[in-house]
C-alpha cells in the first residue's frame, strides 16, 4: 500500500467529510481504531502525513516528539479553531509542519500534501530528523 494519510480526530462527522474529500483527491486515508494509539497504523509502515485535530484530540508536544523520533518519514499537520497554542511551541518549532485554522482552508491543505507527498519531500529535511534526542 503507497504511503497514507493518517487522520486523528474524535469528532465522527468532521473526520468522515475530511477522509472523504481526501479520497476524492485521490489519497489514501487512514483512520486508526484508537486515536489515542496511532501507532498500530504506523507500525504497519501506513502513515506519510498524520493530521491531528487539536480541537478533538488531547496531545501533548512530548507526545508528538516521540512519535516524529520512532517514525522519521512521519510528517506532522495540526488543525486547530485556535490561533495561538503556547503550549505546543517546541513541537511547532521541531515536530510540526504546519498549523491549519479550521474553518479548514482545503486548498491550503492541498498545498501542503503535495509538497509533502508529491513534491519529492525528504525527511532528512525535517527538523525532528537532524536534533539530537531530547
């Protein structure tokens, strides 16, 4: 199976109309069992972009740190209705490749899946890829 979009998020309905137009796109989509425990999917090798919903799910930045060092070709999407998360600095700034504001802008969620998936993205070029363990 080519490399999948992994999306976490509790809320049944925005998560169906997210992986449905994700299909329509023509990408693959994962949704885990258990969204607290991504790593079943991952651990199968499925899992190139994983995009988390903040408003839904509780993760900490330690928690997005340990699954960006065990799987490094792993990338990272937040969507959040918030602008601002203090709380998440560290991982903005070594884990995380984007923000996305919901009202998702679908366009500018394109962009980034193509520069991640199809634009011959590297994870040497990562952050998380090149920083000693913390």
């Amino acid at each position: 199976m080519a490399a999948a979009i992994l999306v976490l998020d509790h809320d049944e309905v925005s998560r169906q109309a997210l992986c449905r137009w994700l299909r329509e796109e023509h990408y693959d989509v994962v949704t885990p069992a258990d969204v607290e425990h991504p790593e079943v999917e991952l651990n199968r090798g499925e899992g190139a972009v994983l995009l988390l919903d903040l408003d839904s799910v509780a993760m900490a930045p330690s928690s997005i740190h340990r699954l960006r060092r065990r799987y490094p070709r792993l990338s990272v999407i937040v969507l959040s209705s918030r602008s601002f998360h203090p709380e998440l600095a560290s991982a903005m700034r070594n884990d995380i490749y984007a923000c996305l504001r919901k009202p998702l802008d679908q366009e500018e969620l394109l962009y980034w899946l193509q520069t991640l998936c199809k634009g011959g993205f590297s994870s040497r070029d990562s952050p998380a890829a090149t920083e000693p363990d913390r």
